[in-house]
C-alpha cells in the first residue's frame, strides 16, 4: 500500500470506505457538525492506495478551533475490512501525524478509544468541550494543550479575527 495526498477523484472512494466502515448515522455525531461546511486540510487528507488504485484505508483532518487556539481534529480514519490486522491504520495515523507537525500544527484533537490512541501519545483532555453528545474521557489530544480550555467550534461559526 501507497500512501499519498487525496485527490478529488478518490473522494467517492473515501466516503464509501467510510460508509462501509462506520454505522448509518455517523455524520450525525458531533465531530461531523464540526465538519460540515468546512473543508478538510487537504496536505493532510490521506490514502492508502494498492497497486491497483484501490483505497485501502483514508484519513482526514479538519481545522477547528477550542477557546482562542487553532487545532485539528482528527478523523475519521478507517481501514478497509479487507486490509484490517496490516498495519495501515497506525500508519496512517503516524504519517499524517508527521504532516501535521511538519507543517507546524501544534495540537491535534480526536474522539476516540483511548486505549488505541495512546501508543500514538494522545492522552485524554480536560477542559475541552466537545459538541454533545460526547463522552467527555474520549476526547483526546496530542501535543501542545497546556492552558487550552473551552468549547470546541467549527471554523465556519467561529470568530475570525485570529485566524
């Protein structure tokens, strides 16, 4: 498998990997309403491609903001049933991850399962209010969060004069 940068031709392969990957009601969560209407950061939208062009597995990532302070939420990421068990997941996770703070991203932010992100160093995050209906102990954070608190908004509703 290849990882590469999205193209706007993968994009239906993407959302069908997602369909396939996640249950029927998963742009109702909280995380998709902090999408909607807002582009993911395209550097940091992954594939992982086989030699025949097939996406194996997709990650993205969204510009949010959480009280005054830029982040980047997270996801989803997902496998292809097919390619689960290689691997593609973690890396993923970690090439894009090298992305983001190669680009000089400094916070990262997801809604997960604790036990699996914390071998990438996500820990969990107090003080930083997920849309409901969240469970507040998967909200999970990777880098710099000291001093970070509040709501986390959408790009598209949030206040823009520091941006």
């Amino acid at each position: 498998m290849e990882l590469k940068v999205e193209t706007p031709q993968d994009g239906w392969a993407v959302e069908a990997l997602y369909d396939l990957s996640f249950a029927p009601g998963r742009t109702a969560l909280s995380s998709y309403r902090l999408r909607d209407g807002v582009p993911p950061v395209p550097e940091l939208s992954l594939v992982a491609v086989d030699e025949a062009g097939n996406v194996g597995g997709a990650i993205r990532y969204w510009p949010v903001r959480v009280g005054a302070h830029d982040a980047l939420l997270l996801g989803p990421v997902a496998v292809h049933p097919t390619r689960q068990g290689e691997g593609l997941g973690g890396a993923l996770v970690r090439d894009s991850l090298a992305r983001a703070e190669a680009l000089g991203w400094t916070r990262v932010l997801l809604v997960g399962d604790a036990p699996y992100y914390s071998k990438f160093g996500f820990r969990e995050l107090s003080g930083v209010i997920m849309p409901p209906p969240t469970n507040p102990r998967r909200v999970l954070g990777l880098w710099d969060w000291d001093g970070v608190r509040g709501e986390v908004t959408s790009l598209k509703t949030a206040p823009t004069d520091s941006i």
